[in-house]
C-alpha cells in the first residue's frame, strides 16, 4: 500500500506557543502523523511537561525556551532546534496574545506588545527558518489567525490588526517562496476553549453565550480540533496550497 499523503515521519515541526492551548492541540497532531517536535515558548517548566507529555504518547519531543519577540533568540531557537533533530520542515507559528482593551484606551505600549507577539514574531521565526527549509528541499508554514483576521472587536483593535497582518503576511510568504517549495498558510480559528479565552470570557460580558449562539457546531473548540489541519498544511497532501487562510470554527465564520 502507498504511503498515506499525512505521513509525517522523518519530519521536524516548530511549534511556537506550543506548550498548552491550540498549539499543544497542533503538536499532538503533528507527533501523532511521525513529526519530531519543538515546543516553544518562554515557560520552560510548562514547555518541558507538554514535551514530556508528547513522549509518553509515543512521539519524539524537546522543548526550547525562547521569546518570539527577539530576534536573537529565535534564531538561536531554530540553530538549537536543527541542532538537536537534524533538520526543519515545519513551522507552526502559533504564540500569542491579546489585550482587551476599546481602541481609545489603548497605550502604544499594549500595542506593540501585542503586534510584536502575534506579527512580527511569525516574521522573525520565518525568516530564521527559510534558509534552513530551503537548504532541505522545501518547507511547510503555518500560521496562526483568528476570526479577527475577518471581523472586528471593539476589546481588540491591536488583536485585530496584528490577525488581520497575519494572513496578509501569509499571502507573501508564499508568493516569494513557492520556488523554493516551500508552501505558506493560514488558519483561524474559532473559538477555541483555552487559558486565552478563559480569561476573554471573564473580561467580555455574555461572550460565552455569543459565541454558541452564532456557531452552528453549537459547542466552543477545544484545542484537538486543530489537530487535523495542522498535519494536512505539514504533509504533501497540501503541496499545491500556499496563501490561504482557512477556518477551522465549526461554521462562525458564515453563519448570519
Ligand atoms: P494560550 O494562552 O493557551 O497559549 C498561548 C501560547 O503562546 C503559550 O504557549 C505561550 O507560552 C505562548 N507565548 C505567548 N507569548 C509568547 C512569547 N512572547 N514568546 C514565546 N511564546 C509565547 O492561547 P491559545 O492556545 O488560545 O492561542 C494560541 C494561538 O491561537 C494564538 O495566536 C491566538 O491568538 C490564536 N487563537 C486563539 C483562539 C482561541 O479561541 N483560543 C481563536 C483564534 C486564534 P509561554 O507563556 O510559555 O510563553
């Protein structure tokens, strides 16, 4: 029998943010098709246990502390990664934050905060990958959006723009390195019940009720739902898929 197109053996998979919530959810995924993961993030204790935790499943895992805001440190991120597993296919960019807060109370301070976390890192992280994906024949990146890539909120006008930037950023990346093989995407995701929207749910009044009202699934996410299109965007089954942003929201984003 031919090998399935979402085999991931032999693979390497970066996974920034990916020690809890919808990037633990990704890696699952990820180690479960045969990518070798890295774990990312700045909580080195709480990226060692989700490592951990992705071993005894029976997927190979390390952990690698770093803050994707710097530019020093995740070029040595990807330095330590290649290092450690021989090579890189896969980035999931993934970390992020959110500042809830209406546009006119917001301090430019918050602002570059968040833009820096959820933008300029995915920038940051890709530009430390690309030589290393070029140099191996290809490469896969995937990154992380939000409904408010499509929609607005009156909390998150920094959210907003920082997931609206991602998807454009997206778009060309994969214009400028097709050539190279190596294919660039989006996903957004709904509402995805994690530590982030927990604390979303305590800040905006009636936001849980909101968000079951207008899915057609009628349930929240949860992280393992993640898991399937982060391993089609990393296989060869999405070789001819590069700049698209595609929802993964139990039907939010087009219900009326
Ligand atoms: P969590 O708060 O559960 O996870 C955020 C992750 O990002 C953590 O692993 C955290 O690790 C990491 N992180 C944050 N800042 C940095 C930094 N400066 N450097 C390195 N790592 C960082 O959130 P979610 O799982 O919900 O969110 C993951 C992604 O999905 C985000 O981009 C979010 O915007 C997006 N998203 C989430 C949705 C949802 O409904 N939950 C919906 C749409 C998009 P550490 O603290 O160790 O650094």
């Amino acid at each position: 029998m031919a090998a399935s197109p979402f085999d991931l053996s032999g693979k390497v998979a970066v996974v920034t943010g990916g020690n809890g919530g919808i990037g633990l959810g990704m890696a699952r995924g990820l180690a479960a098709a045969g990518a070798a993961i890295v774990i990312v993030g700045r909580n080195a204790a709480k990226s060692r246990d989700a490592a951990a935790a992705l071993t005894r499943d029976g997927g190979r895992a390390i952990a690698l502390t770093a803050d994707v805001t710097s530019r020093t440190e995740t070029a040595q991120m990807v330095k330590d990664a290649v290092a450690a597993l021989g090579r890189l296919d896969i980035l999931v960019n993934n970390a992020g934050i959110n500042i809830r807060k209406p546009p006119q109370s917001v301090a430019v301070e918050d602002w570059q905060q968040v833009i820096d976390t959820n933008l300029t890192s995915a920038l940051l992280c890709t530009q430390a990958a690309y030589p290393v994906m070029k140099a191996g024949g290809g490469g896969k990146i995937i990154n992380i959006g939000s409904m408010l890539s499509i929609f607005g909120a009156s909390f998150a006008p920094a959210y907003a723009a920082s997931k609206g930037g991602i998807v454009q950023l997206t778009k060309s990346l994969a214009c400028a390195w097709a050539p190279d093989n190596i294919q660039a995407n989006a996903v957004l995701p709904g509402w995805i019940d994690t530590e982030l929207t927990q604390a979303a749910r305590q800040q905006v009044d009636g936001l849980h009720d909101r968000v079951l009202a207008r899915t057609p699934a009628g349930r929240w996410g949860a992280p393992g739902d993640l898991a399937g299109i982060a391993v089609f965007l990393a296989s060869r089954a999405s070789d001819f898929i590069t700049g698209t942003a595609i929802a993964v929201d139990g039907g939010y984003s087009v219900s009326g």
